[in-house]
C-alpha cells in the first residue's frame, strides 16, 4: 500500500483540526475569565512558590504554556509584574502544560472520546448563538474541545501504518539505533517541529500517535517530548521581539530555564527513564499488554521532567533573573519614540489587550504635556540655535503624536473586531476618542510654537504685561493637562473630576476677559495690531486646548460609568 499524497494532506488536516480545536478552547476559555485571569495572576504572585502555582494553574486551564508565557510576557511589558515574579509563573507553566498530555493519554486513547465530540457540539451550538458573551465563550469552548478530539482521532486513523510500508518503517528506523546519537537528534527534531507548530501540545500529540503505533521507541519519544520543551519557548521569545527590555529578559529566562532542564536530564538519560519505567509499570501498575502504558509513560516522563526541573530551579530564581539581566542589559536610554506597551502585537485575550491600549494612552498623555511645557520653555528661549533645537523638537513630537493616535486607534480597532463583551466593546470606543482629543492637544501645542515662531520672526515683542497673561494661561493649561493625566491613569475614579471642569471654566473666563483688555490696549496704542494678533492667537489655542483636555476627561468618566 503506498502512502499517497492524499494521505498526507488528510493527515495535516487531522493535525490542522487538532490545532484549531486547541486554539478556540484556549480563546474561549480565555474570554470567559479575561478579567479574572488577570487579577488571578497579579494577585497570586506574590512569592516563587504562588507565582509557580498560578502559572500552572492557568496554563493546566487554557491548555498553552504558548499563550501563558506570551500573557505573561505582555504584563511584564506593561509593567504588571516584576521579572522575578514572572520567571515564577513561567516555571508553573511548564508543569501545567503536562495536563495536555495526560488528558490526551487517558481519554484519547483509552475511551473514544470523538464519539462524544457529535453530541457535544449539539450542545455547544445554542450557546455559540447565545447573546450574552459569557455563554457564548463557554460555546466556544466546548467546541474547541469536540475539535480537538475529533482532530486527535482523525490523526490516528490518517497517521501512515508503517508495518504496512515497510520503506517508510525503514527510513525512520535507520534514524532510531544510532544510540545517543538517535536521542539529540530527535531532541532536536522536537524543537523543530514545535517551533514550525507553534504548539507543544500538538506535537506532543503526534509523539504519542507515533509511540503507542510502535514506530519510535519510549526512549526517542521522550526525546523528542525534551525537544518540544525548547521548542515552546520560541512563542514568547517572537512575542518579545519588539517589547521592551524587561520582557526580553522574561522571554529569555523561558529558553534558558528549558535548556537547562533539558541538558541535565539527558545527562541523566538513562536513570531518568528507568524511574519513570518503575512509576508506570510497577507503582502505577498499568500493564505493558495495553497499548496505552507507552502513552502514560511519556506523560508521566514529560510530567516528571517539569516537575524536577521547577524543584531545581526554584531556588535561583535570582540567579536566573541576574544572568538574563547580564545577557540583556538595559539600553542607555530606552527608545522614547516609539509605543511602548502595544507592540508585540494582539495579545491572547481582548481585554489584556485593552489594559495595554490604556497604558500606552496613560504615555501619550504625558508625552503630551512634555510637548507643552516644551512650548512654554519655546516662548522664552533666546538664542536663535537654541530656538531652532526646540522648534525642530516640537516639531518631531507633533509627528510622533500623530503616528501613536494612528497606531493605538488600529490597534484598538484590531481588538475591537475580536469577539468582546458590550463593556469592552463602550471601553474601545470610549478609548478611541480619548486617543483622537489628545492628538488634537499635540496639534494645539504645535499651533502655539508656530505662533511663537511667526512672532519671533517679526521686530516687535511682547510687553511685559502680555508675558504675564502668557504665563498665566499657560499654567492654568498646564494644570489641565495634569488632571487629566491623572484621570486617564486612574483606575478606580478617585481623582474628582469636577476640578477638571473648575479649570476649564477658567480658562474661557480669562480668554474672554483677556479679548477685551487687548482690544482696549490696541486701541491705547499700547503695542501695535500685529501683535495683537500673535498674542491673541496663543491665548485662544490655549483655550482651545483646554477644551480637549476637558473631552479627554468626559470620554474617561463616560466609559467609567458604563463600566459601573
């Protein structure tokens, strides 16, 4: 019988069905507890051994250690945890991510489980429809699962029978009594293989598939279970590529802990093995004559594995965390042009990907004011290369201002089109015009230094008295721009946003009282009609500013209260 290339294109759809079954479980289940999953974990690190407990409790809940290590990477990025604490949580992960397979050895080869796979999309079906998203989630996730089985089914009725293809059976078994050779190089076929799926417990199903069919022996797949550990830990370092550097550092920690657990067990192959042997056949008692035992015994060696590399490792978390400090060092100054939260792409669930948005506003709206008082120090800057620096710099914000609004709102509008919850769904939008009113702060600032550059170019300047009315309105600005800072950083609403609306009022009043004054003073020839114009200009673009620091605060407060 020849394997044809039919076979092998049903085959990788079985694998394709595996992977999307695993994919919108993880998603669905993510969904249902996105915001809890996160006060779980911020909650539930405060020491090493906590923040092992979580990682492996959520991953054990999401079934990735792919999509737990990238969370966990993310809330590094964003500051939510130390690096200490997520080398804790990473550690955890990799326990968790065992419950795959043992899930896999006892119910997808013992009980056939496909068979419930129909009845439970029967009853998934009226919950995908469901208006309420939390029911929907969960019909997300019972689907996911009915796929995963189904997929794990049709790849072992599509996986090549190689007693039957005695070719086949002889190239891969002129790869397997090599000896310790045989053993790195199926590690490292493990890592690569993982690396091309972007998923463990894939390849770890295929391992399985392959081992309880007979084609490899328990030694090569618990080689290539060590290869997929490596393998895994490619997810998190891509998803760090562009994150700052603290991330990098935790990305990393991952690789090494995994390497290093990987290197010490092969130096204890054999042992190793036999341990594992003993804990199947002897204390567990399972028999060799079920074809089973062989799966049992990869999950307990893959088990095993984790949970002494984590027994062993535990202890130099600090160690860990100062070696990924000296291969990563902290660059001079970190690159302030660019988003620092939102660049490692979408994140595993919509509403970490929504606390990240909201960090990176909380920056846009300091880069903000930094651009003001740059405005303000403008006014006062003499010397014509210094005025130049500052005027080029300005300039420089105001397009830096204008690609984070266009970077944040695509990326929000990315989320958005994700599956989300009503409240997310008002947060988006609430978020998006936030996003918009500060970029029109970055405008305004930028009016302002071209005035102050216009008036500059002219002979006249501005009498002492418009120096003071100046100054004036640039700090009742100023303080605008300070409380709604403080508002869009606040979490929990106890910054009184009445005081945003006080200054407000204020400003108008002064612009008005300031519009009649100079109107009197042109009129007394106190300074000349042009520089009038310039100084009104100011004044009114201060006022007009202020009143989109006064929309940002309305949009903060309206998603606040849909929220509550």
């Amino acid at each position: 019988m020849e394997y044809s290339f039919y076979d092998f294109l049903a085959l990788l759809g079985s694998l394709a069905l595996f992977l999307y079954g695993m994919k919108i479980m993880s998603e669905g289940l993510q969904k249902f507890a996105g915001d809890r999953l996160r006060s779980i974990l911020t909650a539930m690190t405060t020491n090493r051994v906590t923040g092992v407990l979580t990682g492996m409790l959520i991953t054990a809940l999401i079934q990735s250690s792919s999509a737990t290590t990238v969370m966990v990477v993310s809330f590094v990025n964003a500051g939510l945890l130390t690096l200490s604490q997520s080398i804790g949580v990473i550690m955890g992960a990799n326990i968790g991510t065992t419950v795959t397979a043992w899930i896999i050895s006892a119910l997808g080869f013992k009980v056939d489980i496909s068979a419930f796979s129909l009845p439970l999309l029967a009853i998934g079906i009226p919950l995908l429809f469901s208006q309420k998203s939390s029911r929907k989630s969960v019909g997300e996730f019972i689907f996911g699962f009915a796929f995963l089985f189904m997929g794990l089914n049709l790849l072992k009725s599509n996986a090549p029978d190689l007693s039957h293809n005695p070719d086949m059976l002889a190239f891969v078994q002129n790869y397997t009594d090599m000896g310790f050779f045989s053993v790195l190089l199926f590690v490292l076929i493990g890592t690569l293989l993982t690396m091309i799926v972007q998923a463990s417990a894939a390849t770890m199903a295929i391992t399985l598939i392959m081992c309880a069919n007979g084609w490899i022996s328990f030694e090569l797949g618990a080689a290539l279970v060590l290869g997929e550990n490596i393998g895994t830990t490619i997810t998190a370092n891509l998803a760090a590529l562009t994150a700052n550097t603290q991330a990098r550092r935790a990305a990393m920690a991952h690789l090494m802990f995994n390497v290093f657990g990987v290197i010490w067990v092969l130096m204890l192959f054999e042992p190793f093995l036999s341990m594992v042997d003993w804990i199947i056949s002897d204390f567990m008692n399972v028999s060799e004559a079920d074809g089973v035992a062989v799966s049992f015994k990869l999950s307990a060696f893959h088990t095993c594995f984790n949970v002494c590399n984590v027994l062993l490792l535990i202890w130099f978390v600090h160690f860990i965390e100062k070696t990924v400090c000296k291969i990563i060092p902290q660059k001079e100054q970190e690159e302030e042009y660019r988003l620092q939260f939102i660049t490692g792409g979408m994140l595993s669930t919509a509403e970490l990907s929504i606390l990240q948005a909201r960090k990176e506003i909380n920056l846009f709206a300091e880069r903000i004011q930094r651009m003001f008082r740059m405005v303000r120090d403008l006014l006062h800057t003499e010397n014509e290369n210094d005025f130049n620096k500052l005027f080029s710099r300005i300039e420089k914000y105001e397009n830096i201002s204008d690609n984070m609004e266009v970077e944040i709102a695509n990326y929000l509008t990315l989320v958005s089109e994700g599956r989300l919850s009503s409240e997310s769904k008002v947060q988006i939008r609430g978020m998006l015009r936030e996003v918009t009113e500060i970029e029109s702060i970055g405008d305004s600032c930028y009016n302002l230094a071209r005035t102050i550059n216009r008036k500059r170019r002219g002979n006249e300047d501005f009498t002492s008295a418009q120096y003071e009315h100046i100054a004036q309105m640039f700090q009742l600005t100023d303080d605008a721009l300070t409380q709604m800072i403080a508002l869009v950083k606040d979490v929990h609403q106890q910054v009184d946003v009445n005081k945003s609306f006080n200054i407000e009022t204020e400003i108008n009043n002064y612009r008005n009282q300031l519009k009649i004054q100079n109107v009197i003073d042109v009129n007394e020839k106190k300074y000349d009609y042009q520089m009038g114009v310039h100084y009104m200009d100011i004044i009114a673009e201060c006022e007009k500013l202020g009143d989109y620091a006064v929309n940002v605060v309305e949009a903060h407060r309206d998603v606040k209260e849909k929220k509550a």
